[in-house]
C-alpha cells in the first residue's frame, strides 16, 4: 500500500517592492472625563466612512467596540507612513472630541475590566468568542503591526528566522503593559503572554522551506483550526497577500515618535537580514527553546531583561544588545531614509519604556491608575514620551 501524499495548499506571496513599508496601530477608545474605555467603535466608524460608502481605507474595524485600527498605504519611508497616521488621527479626533472620547493605546488598559467590553458584531469575531471562550473575552490588547515587503519569496523564512534573534529588543523597547484589571501584574508586557493563549498565536514555527509552510496551512485547513491564513495569528508571521513580512510583536505603542522609532528598528532588520542573503551570508538564528525563553524574559523583564543573543547560549542585557544593534543598522537607516526615527530607539533606552513611566506615574499618585491613563491620553496628544 502506497503511503498517502502530504497535504499541501498553495500560497502564492504577492509582488511586493522591496522594503516597502506599512504600519498598523490599535487604539483605545476612553472617556475623556472617567478614563474608561467606551464602546463607541462603530459610531466612529460611521461617522468617518467616505460619502461613496464602504469602508474608510485607513481607519478600521477591530474585535472590540472600545478600539479602532488606522492603517498606513504602502510607503517608502517610515516618516511617510507616519503622516499617513496623522492624518487618519486628525480625522478621528473630529468625530471622537465632540463625543468627550479621547484616543489611547498602550499593550493593555491599566484598570478597565475585560467582563465589561462588547464584541463587534461581525461574524469572523463571533466564532473567535465561540470558540476560545474565556481567554477569547479577555482579549483587551493593543498592539502595532509592521509590515516590509520581500521582494522574492524564498527570502521569506530565513528573514522570519532572523528576526527571531532580535525579538526580545523589540518586546522589551514597547513594552507598555504592566497594568491589568487596576492591578499590577509584575510583568512589563503582559500582553505578550496573554495574546499567547489563542490559538496558533505566539512565536511562529521555525520552517525551512516555503513547502513546509503550505504543508502546516493545509493541515490546519484540514482539521478545522483555521478557515483563513490570516487565522494564524502569530508575533511574526508572512502576509502572502501583502508580499510582506508582518511583525506583530509590539505592545501598543503610546505615541507617533516612539511608534516610528520602533517601526524604524523593524524595518531596518528586515533591510539588513535581506542584504544579508543577497551577499550570501549566513543568517542568525536561535533554537525555538532559547526564543521561548527571551519571549517570557523581556515580558517579564522588560529593559532589565538578560537575553539570549545567539545559538551558543551567549546572553547579555538587553539594553547593551541595543546599543550594539543600532550602530551596526545606521548604514541600513541612511539607505530608507530613517536615522532620525531609528535614533528614536535611543531615547526610550534613555528615558525609559512605557511600562517604567506608566509604573512611575503611578508611584507619584499613590497608586491611582486614572492618572496612568491621564498620562497616556497626554502622550498620544503630545505625539512623544513625557
């Protein structure tokens, strides 16, 4: 008897410019006045959708009626997808001012109550509810999406591999969520962790081969786990609609200059492991046990996290492995046009990350989380840490 063939679905990966870049930002819905989240999202929604109808094309739906999503076009530099962002921010905060909403984003609300948030009616959200249940409804996060365009698909997965190596920089730089449920959870990213218990989310598989991928798809296809590539809901994953490589690993991010920080540093790496593989180098790469393991010390830890840099086990403070980093990406950041906002990257290591001014806010206030949230509806208004 001949063995059965492996499962495979195709998945075609769009053409896609090289290092293009897209950026994707979760915001909060808060009252103006209590700083509760409002479940306001599609009277927003409503208000800012185009007279032709239809959705807007950069600000979107999300799974809860407390959140809205501005997306950025497909743009060259990380400055121009920036102005992208303002723009569709400047809209709404026409509709959002007159109803006493300001607009907030951090990795988690500091004391809003998960029980309390309402779905969005739409059917793909539904049968996510139905079916993760408790950890489901508790998904009160906000994070930011990068996306860079491959311009050749078999760059795809070894560039996702690298990425892996600087997985804890980022999470540690963004890191904005300590607070959850008005309490505090100890963790500089709790979102990390929380947005793990779904269902093929967390850190990606570490494949070889494009087959291997399309063979995973179709095994998830085949039993149910998913209807939809987009279903996988990994920290890092290929958009094959986009041609690009998403990195959904950054709590939410509190304001634009910190944002397009961030965003620099994706992009460069992106950039950098892609000449990597054109000069036919080697790229860097870990064991899934050791990225498992910086994933929880960089949650946990934040910027006092000890990382794990490489395949021998080397570790080293988070902080340092920056420092290092950014001046081995400048020559990348002059050729995308981003030193500036990559320089960004030096001032949160200075000044400190989200999770340290939201715990210092509240150490000044006796505890008090309405004035966290103060201070992070300040910084979103301010467009930088203060």
């Amino acid at each position: 008897m001949s063995a059965a063939l492996p499962r495979r679905t195709p998945i075609p990966f769009a053409r896609s410019e090289r290092s293009t870049v897209g950026l994707e930002w979760e915001l909060a819905l808060v009252d103006a006045d209590s700083g509760d989240l409002r479940q306001v999202a599609q009277t927003v929604l409503d208000a800012v959708q185009p007279a032709s109808g239809g959705a807007h094309p950069s600000i979107k739906q999300e799974l809860l009626l407390n959140t809205v999503e501005v997306v950025s076009g497909v743009c060259r530099t990380v400055g121009e997808a920036g102005r992208d962002l303002q723009r569709s921010i400047e809209e709404l905060r026409a509709v959002t001012d007159p109803l006493r909403v300001e607009l907030m984003s951090a990795g988690t609300h500091p004391f809003a109550r998960w029980a309390q948030q309402k779905v969005t009616d739409k059917q793909r959200y539904t049968t996510l509810i139905d079916r993760t249940q408790w950890w489901g409804r508790q998904m009160l996060i906000y994070g930011v999406h990068v996306h860079v365009g491959i311009e050749d698909r078999a760059k795809v997965l070894p560039i996702q591999r690298a990425m892996l190596t600087t997985f804890a920089h980022l999470q540690s730089l963004s890191a904005s969520s300590p607070f959850w449920g008005g309490k505090d959870t100890g963790y500089a990213s709790n979102r990390a962790l929380m947005f793990q218990q779904l269902p093929t989310a967390g850190l990606p598989f570490q494949f070889a081969t494009w087959e291997e991928l399309e063979g995973y798809v179709a095994d998830m296809l085949h039993t149910g786990v998913i209807d939809a590539f987009d279903e996988i809901r990994w920290d890092l994953r290929p958009a094959p609609q986009f041609g690009t490589l998403e990195t959904r690993i950054c709590d939410g991010v509190t304001n634009v200059a910190e944002l397009l920080a961030l965003a620099a540093l994706t992009h460069c790496l992106v950039e950098h492991f892609s000449t990597m593989l054109d000069e036919g180098r080697e790229l860097p790469s870990i064991p899934p046990w050791f990225a498992q393991e910086n994933k929880w010390r960089s949650a946990r830890y934040g910027m006092d996290a000890i990382i794990i840099l490489d395949r021998e086990g080397n570790e080293e403070l988070v902080t340092d492995a920056v420092g290092r980093l950014l001046v081995e990406l400048e020559p990348v950041a002059a050729r995308l046009g981003c030193l500036d906002e990559l320089d960004g990257v030096r001032t949160i290591v200075r000044r400190g990350a989200s999770y340290q001014r939201q715990r210092a806010v509240a150490r000044r206030n006796g505890g008090e989380l309405d004035a966290v949230v103060r201070s992070l509806v300040a910084e979103m208004r301010a467009g930088r840490p203060l």
